[in-house]
C-alpha cells in the first residue's frame, strides 16, 4: 500500500515538524496552518514508528470532528482503519491515533492510567492549566526509542490565555518546569501562501476585525488578550504593597468553595470611603470544610471580621466525603459554622455581581481605583486577568479558573453600589469622628 500526502509544509510547520522538546507550541495568528501541521506531525510520528500510541485533543466534538476526524479520513485514505465508536485510526505497523476532546472540566479524567508517547492539545488555549498538567501525566511511555513529547497549537484569548503565555511566551517557569523543554514556534497567517492565494476573503476578514482582536488573530499577539474579561484590571494600579490596616476599619471575607476545585477565601477591608483592599488569600484543594474553617480561623487571628459571605449552594451541598466520591451529611454551611466560621449567603447574580467587580476596579473621585488588592494575593491576582468572556452569554464571563474571580464577586456584592459610593455627601478635610459618614447597616455600611 502506497500512502501519498498532499502539500508541503511552510518554513514554519516545518520547524514544527523538527521539534523534539518535551512541550512544543505552534502558536499565534489564525490560518497559519496550525491544524494541518499537528495533524500532519502525529501522522508522520505514527507512520515512522511501529506501535507508537498517540492522542489529539480538542475541546469539543463537533470542532475535532470538523478539523480532524473528517480531514484525516480524507488524507489518510485507506492507509489506516477508521474504528468510529473508538475514534481511533490504526496503522499497518500497528501505531494508533486516537482523538478525543474534553468538553467539561472533568473530561480529562477519562484518560486516567493511560499512557499515550504523543499528545496533541489542539487549540491550547481553549484547556485549563489543571487540565493541561493532568494531561502531560498521560504522556508516558516504556520505549527506549522515543522520548514523550506533547504540541499544542494554541490563538491567544480564552481561558487557556494565562498558562500558554507564561510557559511559551513570557517562559516564566515555576517548580519543577525546565525552559529547554518548551518550544514555541509563532504562526503568522502570511506564512500560509495556500490559504492566501486560495481565500484572501478570509486575510481580509481577519483585517477588519477591532483592534485588539486584530492584533491577536493576524499577528498572533499574546499581549492583545482578545476576549478578556476585566481589561480594565491593571496590575500598577489595582495590585498593591501590603500596608497595616487602621483597626478601625470594617473587615470582612468572602470565600468560594472548592473540595476538587481549589476552594477560595478572601479577606478585605473597607476605609472610610468606601474603598475596598482584599489584604489576604487562602486559596487550597482537597480540603475538608472543618480543616478550611480552622486555616480561616488561624489566619484572621484576633482581627475583628464582620462577617463571611459564600456561595449559596453552600446549603445545598453535603460536607461529608463518602468512601466513593458522594458526599453525605451535615450541609457545608452547617460544618464552617459548627468550625467557628458562620456563613451568610451571597447574592449570587452572576452579572450584576462582575459588574460590581468592574464598578470597584474603576476609580473614585480621588483617581485612585475603588479597589485594591495587597500583592500577597497571588492566586487571585494571577486568575483575575485570565477571566475570558463566556463563548455563551456575551455579558458573563467563562467558565476557567474562577474562584479567586468569584470570592471577589461575591465579596464587592456585599458592599454597595459603586454608583452609590460615589453620590455620597463629600467628607469634610478633618472628620475625627467620622459624622459625615453615613449611618452602617448590616454589610452595607
Ligand atoms: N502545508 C500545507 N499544505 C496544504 N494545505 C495547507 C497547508 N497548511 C495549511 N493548509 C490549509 O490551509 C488552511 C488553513 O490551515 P489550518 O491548519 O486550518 O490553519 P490554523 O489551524 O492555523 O487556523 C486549511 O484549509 C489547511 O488544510
Ligand atoms: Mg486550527
């Protein structure tokens, strides 16, 4: 049998191609031939080496049906057995391309224990972190003739943006991370003479998009963030060095709750403008709700915290773990109260809440943002610019890595309006008593 591929790769896929670092990204503007490099390369991989087991992930059916399933069946022709109920192709010298994709967050799992020498992350950026680092765990093998290796083809923008960026782009590595293992190959749609000379409608279209958009899908700009949720957010202005917090001013918590998912709480105080500093994060997986209830505790220490405000389907949720992975028991509101830590429900309105979030980021009458967090806050610092806007409900923003996001949501939605803040009556230069303030009622003082 016989296997002609058609085309040839551009300089770029064919950099690509030659790529054997652990992690290689193919990244940047769109049309550039991203989608045909990987699938060429896991193709190319399986046909020079005997029972070489790969995997190509997408994030969704319909889109790994559209980019891959269908091409490849055209490519490959006969020269692999299709096995649809598997998704697999299956190669004379007895290799296998399987495709899958992942449309929830928990999708991933389904690949527990198994052991592929080649993954593929098509569209990267459309992956959580978690989902990316519990992927690379399956990239394994027992041969002695191939070191595992991951691609990814990736656009900037969604929810993936963060972790793409930091590894391939900003190359800023934590733990255990190697910078010789990560290569980044960038894609410009000029480097797709086919595609240009075949569809420049499509070149067109791509330069008339809005500036920022533009400036990521034609030139690959990982700076341009398209679809970023808080644009507004602003490390210089909204990230700042710790400082003692007058005692007098009103302290309260906000927390998302998380057993699998890390679970968020955040600690902020409010000054006699109304201004709102988050001064500290505990941000932790896998924890019981009585052992987050003691970490609270511990941290607020003789601090005065007027109240705590979690997600509502905290007492809906059972707290208890059950051998297998149920939950049984006493409601999660009901342990952090029996651990000292008494709940009230937040007003959970998703977008009225972001928009409060996005009513605090913008500034008061003194120039300076309505909100501020200490530098200490990492985790919530670190996910808040990576909120994208849902691909669903244009106003809200996507699902990701959203639990810092959310405690600050719920935690802003327990203050008052920012519009509100801002018709109050103006403090008088030298107020020792505060009078002018206006009276305090419950989490709305
Ligand atoms: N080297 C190549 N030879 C032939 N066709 C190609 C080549 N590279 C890309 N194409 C075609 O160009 C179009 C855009 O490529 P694609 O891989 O989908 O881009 P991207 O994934 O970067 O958006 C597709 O129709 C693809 O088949
Ligand atoms: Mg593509």
């Amino acid at each position: 049998m016989e296997l002609t591929l058609y085309g040839r790769p551009n300089p770029r896929q064919a950099e690509f191609f030659a790529s054997t670092a652990a992690h290689t990204a193919y990244g940047g503007a769109r049309g550039g031939g991203k989608s045909w490099a990987m699938r060429r390369k896991l193709v190319l991989l399986c046909l020079g080496y005997k029972g070489l087991n790969c995997l190509l992930l997408r994030r969704t059916l319909p889109e790994l049906r559209e980019n891959h399933v269908i091409p490849l069946l055209k490519e490959l022709g006969d020269a692999a057995a299709y096995n649809a109920t598997e998704r697999v192709f299956r190669f004379p010298n007895g290799s296998r391309l399987k495709l899958g994709y992942c449309d929830g967050a928990n999708d991933v799992y389904q690949y527990q224990g198994q052991e592929y020498d080649v993954i593929g992350m098509e569209e990267a950026t459309h992956f959580t972190e978690e989902q990316m680092r519990f992927l690379t765990t399956c990239n394994r093998t027992t041969r002695k003739d191939f070191k595992p290796r991951m691609y990814y083809t990736c656009n900037p923008g969604n929810v993936g943006h963060g972790w793409v960026k930091r590894l391939f782009i900003d190359r800023r590595m934590e733990d255990g991370e190697r910078a010789e293992d990560y290569a980044f190959i960038p894609a410009s749609i000029y480097d797709n003479e086919i595609l240009l000379s075949a569809n420049p409608e499509y070149l067109r279209a791509l330069e008339s998009l809005p500036e920022d958009m533009r400036r990521a899908h034609l030139y690959g700009d990982w700076d341009a963030m398209a679809g970023q949720y808080f644009r507004e957010f602003s490390r210089q202005r909204h990230v700042i060095a710790p400082f003692e917090l007058p005692r007098w001013w009103r302290r309260f918590r906000s927390m998302d709750w998380g057993y699998n998912d890390p679970c968020c709480v955040l600690w902020h105080a409010v000054d006699g403008d109304g201004r709102v500093y988050t001064y500290r994060e505990l941000y932790v997986r896998q924890q019981r709700a009585d052992q987050v209830a003691q970490s609270i505790i511990k941290l607020s220490g003789d601090e005065e915290i007027s109240y705590t405000v979690a997600s509502p389907d905290m007492w809906q949720k059972r707290g208890a773990i059950l051998k297998g992975d149920g939950f049984e028991g006493e409601s999660l509101a009901e342990l952090f109260a029996r651990g000292g830590v008494p709940l009230a429900s937040a007003d959970n309105a998703r977008i009225a809440g972001w928009q409060r979030v996005r009513g605090y980021m913008a500034d008061g009458a003194d120039g300076k943002p309505m909100w501020q967090a200490f530098d200490c806050c990492e985790n919530l610092i670190r996910t808040l610019p990576m909120l994208m806007y849902s691909p669903h409900n244009r106003e809200d923003a996507a699902d990701g890595e959203d639990h810092a996001p959310e405690a600050l949501r719920y935690g802003l939605m327990s203050r008052p309006n920012k519009s509100s803040i801002k018709e109050l009556p103006k403090r008088r230069a030298y107020d020792p008593l505060g009078s002018t303030r206006p009276a305090k009622s419950f989490m709305n003082q």
